[in-house]
C-alpha cells in the first residue's frame, strides 16, 4: 500500500497545487496597503492613501512647525493638491522651546459632508514637550485625483488630545 502512494507522490502534489489554485481564485482577494514613514533631525515625512487609487505625502517642518501635504494627479502625474497647516499654534507650542514631534499614519473611513469627504488616512502629530497629539486629514473629493490645475487648502484638524499630563522642560 505505502509503495503505491509513494509511487503516486508526483500526481498528489499536481492535485494539491491545483486545488490551491482553484480555491485561491475563488477566494475574494485582499488589498494590500503599505505608509511610510521617515524623519531626519529636524524633518519628518509620512505617506498614507487619500482615496483607494491615492496617497499622499504629508511632511512636518520641525523648525517652522508647519505640516505640509501633496498628492498627485491621475491626469498628469503632477503634484497638483498642496495642503498646509501650522501645528505650532493648534498644539500651543512654543517654537523657542526646543520642540519634539513624532508623525505618523493611520486609517480612517470619516463621514462624508458633502462633495468633500476626509480623505482615508489621517496624520498624527505628538508633540513631546507639551504632551499633545493632534490628528489631522486632509479634505478630499474623487475630482481631485483628475485635477490638472493646483489645488491649495488647508489641513482639517480633527482633535487635540493632552496625551501626558506633566509638561517636559
């Protein structure tokens, strides 16, 4: 008994790659998303999608305390979206204070308000020192992606948050 499955070892393999094939074709199939995030001394940088063909790339300053953002167009291939936003000021920090900031990524499917609807990621900006976080999106609607002409705005800021409550001097 054992010489013949031995003998049909080639065969079973065949069935069992087939039948991975076939579920797996049959399965529905999972995006698969990446952010980047970065930073250099006095600089960070961060990528997260603005809608599920796009993404962009949101940028902090650390010495201006100004968080920047792009994001291509379809059309062109171009930066054509430009967003900005002082995080200096809507984390009350003062920039003379040496400030620490961390950036970062993460999901969000908000609710929509009209054409414009919070794109599908936010940008977290925690500032060390003062021990407050902000949360930021970025206003997006699906005509953006097919922009030819810039398009400048501002940032939406979503919420400030006191994340330490002893301040670091």
């Amino acid at each position: 008994m054992f010489g013949s499955l031995a003998r049909r070892r080639p065969a079973w393999l065949v069935v069992g790659l087939a039948a991975g094939m076939a579920l797996g074709a049959l399965l529905p199939h999972a995006p698969l998303h990446a952010t980047a995030t970065d930073r250099q001394e006095n600089f960070a940088i961060a990528t997260g999608p603005v809608d599920e063909s796009l993404e962009a790339i949101f940028m902090l300053d650390f010495l201006s305390g100004t968080l920047k953002g792009y994001v291509i167009s379809t059309a062109t291939g171009k930066f054509t979206a430009y967003y900005e936003r002082p995080v200096l000021s809507d984390l009350g920090v003062d920039a003379s204070k040496n400030p620490k900031y961390l950036v970062v990524t993460g999901g969000a499917n908000l609710r929509r308000s009209g054409q414009v609807q919070p794109s599908l990621s936010v940008c977290y900006v925690a500032e060390l020192t003062s021990g407050k976080m902000a949360v930021y999106a970025i206003p997006w609607s699906r005509g953006q992606s097919n922009a030819t002409q810039p398009i400048k705005s501002s940032f939406l800021l979503l919420d400030v948050v006191q994340f330490r409550s002893n301040v670091v001097r």
